[in-house]
C-alpha cells in the first residue's frame, strides 16, 4: 500500500475506531520479563489515551517508550537532558543494553561544558495511569517517575539513590500534538514538540539547573525494531522565531516516510507527513543519501520544510557534541542551527539561529539494502 494510502487509510480508521480503541483512563500494570503471545499494538489515532501503554503485553518482539528531553537554548550552554522509560525487550529494540526486565529507566545529561552523564536502571515492572490527555508512570524500585496534569504539565522526578541522582524536570501543559504512524508497524506520538522546560538535578553533588526547549513523545511497534528500520533522522530545536520536529524515514524497502512539524510564536504554521513537505539529509564529510554504513555519522544536516504561504525554511544543522552514539549505527546529538526563510516572493530572511537535539539512526543488517 503506498504511503499516502496508508496514512489517509489510518486517519479514516482512527476517526471510526476512536470510540471503542481508547479508553478514558485507566491502569496498567506492566510485568517485568518478557509475555508469551501476541501483542497488541495501537496505531490508530486517540485523544484520550494519548500517553497510555501503546503496545501490549510486551512479548520479545514488541518495545513502547516514553522521551523527554531538554536542551538549552544558548549554543554556548551544552546543558542537556534526555529521559527514557522503556517497557521493551532487548531483541526488539537494538540499542538496549541486555537486561533480565523489560522496564528500563534512562538518564543521559550533559553539562554544560559538555562532560557526559549517564545512568541507567532495571526494574521490577511499572504502574501507567493513563487518564484522558494526561498520564503519569512510575517505574517501579528504579526511582524514576512522571506525573502530568492538563493544568500543570509533565513533572518528571528522578530519586536514583545508588547513583547519586536526585531531582525534577518539568514541562509546562501544551496542547496535544499529532498522532501518527511513521513507518509501517512504527508509530510515534508527539505529545510536547516544544515547551520551556525547567531542569533541577542534583548529581553527586553537582547541581545542572538550566531552562531550555523540551520535548516528549513516545514510540512503539509489536515487530522487532530492525524489521523496519533503514535510516532515521529525528530532532527537535528552534530556529529564529520557528519551533521544529523534523523526522526523515527509509524503511527496508527503500520508502521514505516523512513528518514536518513547525510553529512560529507558538502557532502551528506547518505539520504534515507528506512526502516532499521536508527533506533531512546528512552532511558532512562522505555524506550519502541514501546512507551507507561505511561513512561515519554525519556532522550535520540540510533540512528544507515547505511552510505553505510563507514559504520554504531552510535549516543547517552542525552537530556540536553527542549523548550516545554507537558508530556509524547510532547517535543522539545536539547542535546549533542556521536558518534562511525564502518566502514565495520577496527577499530571503536569513541569519535565524538557534540550538537543536536530535538522532540518527542507521539499521541495516548485513549489506545495506539495495534501494
Ligand atoms: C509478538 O506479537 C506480534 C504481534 O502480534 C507478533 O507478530 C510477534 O510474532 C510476537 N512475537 C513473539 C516473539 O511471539
Ligand atoms: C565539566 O563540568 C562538570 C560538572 O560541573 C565537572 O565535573 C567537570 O570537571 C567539568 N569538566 C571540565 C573539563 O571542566
Ligand atoms: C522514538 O522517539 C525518539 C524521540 O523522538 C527517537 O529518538 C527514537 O528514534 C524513536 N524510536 C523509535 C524506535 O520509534
Ligand atoms: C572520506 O573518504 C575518503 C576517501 O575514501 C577517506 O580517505 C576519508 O577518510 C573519508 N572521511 C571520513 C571522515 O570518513
Ligand atoms: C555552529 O557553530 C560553529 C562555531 O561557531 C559555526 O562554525 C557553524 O557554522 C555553526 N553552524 C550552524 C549550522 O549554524
């Protein structure tokens, strides 16, 4: 099915499954070890629920993450954060570290200097509420947790006493953003594209306190993450006056999916997952598109978003510094950022800046596939 087809087919699904696919609120208790049988995975488009388990129960083949991340504004202040709660098994998703429980916890800071943080920890299982728009998961014996309330936002609290790691992130309430599958059997939710995110954590004894642009989604699938999997370009940041999300997908057979999101002073100017409504392509030294394994990660990215009326934006992206990586397969980057606005007619804006996170992902098994 072509990806236009697949898209509208989706929306049409999830205007009629919506009454009887989401529920108002509810609780769930996800095991630890991995569950025998099939799992159940929700593509479909839900207002209540939005935040909720997506996927279930998590079999070996199935994975269903919440993301936070913060990173500051000011390309001089590296100061970042990124939060992973994981109710998944390490065959279905790569990039876990193997682990006796599906519920992992994540924590990858950076400072701002640019020194790395990282801790991670295995639990006995996790409690989701998931009430209407709002949620809140508590990652049980790991001390990670979140709360959310429409009227007051995300709060994350870390209390990691073996590692020495207490403190909040908050998120103030933004209004709920799009659903959506990615890829076929991939789907991904972009609860808070950009918010003015608060961090205050304690680490051994070192304070990280910064305010900066925040970000949250989640994404799931019941099919092993490498099944579907060729190449991912995902970030978030701002640029001048617009707040983007940019996702750029080849799947295995060489298709390419791809999600634009863009406001300017708060107000959505561009969302589409139209092909040709933006293009991500790496740069930097060797750079291909398609990518090959052979050629490092790329230093940065040409990104071009159609915004309609006002034009087309025109973005470089540099990486400055990464989270994680594991190269050339692998990396969680945050960088600064240039931009140019060409409208339809009259002269360029150029000179926008800002500062941006966001990954690559390169998932071939043997050769590259043949696109
Ligand atoms: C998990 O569930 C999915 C969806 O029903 C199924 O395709 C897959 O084979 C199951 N995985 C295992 C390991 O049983
Ligand atoms: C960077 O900052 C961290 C946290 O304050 C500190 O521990 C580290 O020594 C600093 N590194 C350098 C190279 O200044
Ligand atoms: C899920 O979303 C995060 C943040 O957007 C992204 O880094 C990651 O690649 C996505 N992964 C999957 C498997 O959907
Ligand atoms: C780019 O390709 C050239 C020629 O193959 C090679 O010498 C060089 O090391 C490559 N650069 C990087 C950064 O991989
Ligand atoms: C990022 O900053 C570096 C150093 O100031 C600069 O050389 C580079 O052009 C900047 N990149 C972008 C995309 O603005």
């Amino acid at each position: 099915m072509a990806r236009k087809h697949l898209i509208s087919f989706i929306s049409a699904l999830s205007i009629v499954l919506a009454s009887v696919s989401c529920v108002q609120s509810q609780v769930f208790h996800i095991p630890s070890t991995i569950q025998d049988g099939t799992a159940q995975a929700q593509f479909t488009s839900c207002e209540t629920g939005l935040d909720a388990p997506k996927v279930r129960p998590i079999n070996e083949s199935a994975f269903d993450w919440w993301y936070y991340d913060v990173a500051s504004a000011d390309p001089s202040d590296l100061s970042s954060v990124v939060v992973t709660f994981f109710t998944s098994s390490q065959p279905a998703f790569p990039f876990l570290d193997p682990a006796d429980t599906v519920t992992i916890a994540n924590l990858w800071v950076l400072f701002p200097n640019g020194t790395l943080w990282a801790a991670a920890a295995d639990g006995d299982g996790a409690t989701v509420i998931a009430d209407g728009k709002t949620s809140s998961g508590m990652w049980l014996g790991m001390g990670f947790s979140w709360t959310s309330h429409h009227s007051s936002g995300y709060h994350i609290e870390i209390n990691v006493l073996d590692v020495d790691v207490t403190g909040t992130i908050t998120f103030p309430p933004v209004r709920a953003g799009q659903n959506l599958e990615v890829g076929p059997h991939v789907g991904w939710v972009n609860t808070i594209p950009d918010a003015a995110a608060v961090v205050s954590l304690n680490i051994g004894g070192t304070l990280l306190a910064f305010a900066g642009t925040g970000y949250h989604n989640k994404n799931w699938s019941d099919q092993v993450f490498a099944a579907h999997v060729a190449s991912w370009y995902w970030g978030h940041g701002r640029v001048g006056p617009y707040s983007i999300v940019w996702f750029d997908f080849l799947d295995k057979t060489g298709t390419e999916s791809v999600s634009a999101y863009v406001a300017k002073d708060g107000k959505i100017v561009a969302a589409s997952c139209t092909l040709g409504s933006i293009t991500v392509r790496p740069t930097g030294q060797n750079a291909t598109y398609p990518p090959v394994l052979s050629t490092p990660n790329p230093t940065g990215y040409h990104i071009a978003i159609d915004l309609g009326e006002e034009g087309t934006l025109a973005v470089d992206v540099t990486v400055l510094t990464t989270l994680i990586t594991v190269n050339p397969e692998y990396a969680r980057s945050i960088g600064n950022v240039s931009g140019t606005l060409m409208p339809a007619s009259g002269a360029p804006t150029m000179g926008l800046t800002g500062m941006a996170l966001f990954m690559t992902v390169l998932w071939f098994q043997g050769p590259s596939p043949n696109f």
